[in-house]
C-alpha cells in the first residue's frame, strides 16, 4: 500500500475522543439555547414578543394604550415585527454558538 494512503477501519482512539467531546459540547450548547429567552419589542415597547431557543413563541405583551380600536393593521404590524426580531435574535444566537464548535469553520 501506498505510503499516507486510506487504509480503511475504525478512526483512532484520539478522534473518536474529539468526536465525542464535540457532541457534548453540541448536546450542552442546544440545552443552553433552548432555554434561553430572546426578548424583542415594536413599537416604542407597545408590543413585546418573547421567544424561546427553539423558536417557540413563549408569550406576546401589547400594552393597552396600543389597542386602537381605529387602528387595528399598526397593532398587527407591531407585532409581526416584534415576533420577527425575536426570531433573528434567536437565529444569531444559534448561529454563532454553531460556529464555535464548527471545526475549521465547517458548518454542521
């Protein structure tokens, strides 16, 4: 066979160390993030939307002063735009805690 050629079998004892140690750090980074809040709000604070890690809608806040009754399309637009922000914060957070344990920048 030819010299650094594959030779095929099991990986060795080191990398299946690393592997293991990676998907600990996987399995904790996903529990830290589906418990963490990611809190947005529109509207001047008129409308909060809080998020949990695993993009679960966890409640919706709307201030009374923001019911108009007149107006009711403002109110929507708040809180999509409320929900949306929460969303991306979520995102960027999964997104970066990913990349700290992406090896070499590989993505998972």
């Amino acid at each position: 066979m030819a010299k650094g050629g594959f030779r095929g079998g099991m990986p060795n004892g080191n990398m299946m160390k690393q592997f293991q140690k990676m998907q600990e750090e996987f399995s904790k980074m996903q529990q830290e993030l589906e418990s963490t809040e990611f809190v947005a709000t529109a509207g001047g604070g008129a409308v909060k939307a809080t998020m949990v890690g695993t993009r679960m809608l966890k409640s919706i806040e709307i201030d009374p002063a923001a019911v108009d009754p007149e107006d009711v399309e403002m109110l929507q637009d708040m809180i999509i735009a409320a929900v949306n922000e929460a969303i991306s914060k979520s995102e960027e957070a999964t997104n970066q805690a990913m990349g700290k344990l992406s090896p070499m920048g590989l993505p998972f």
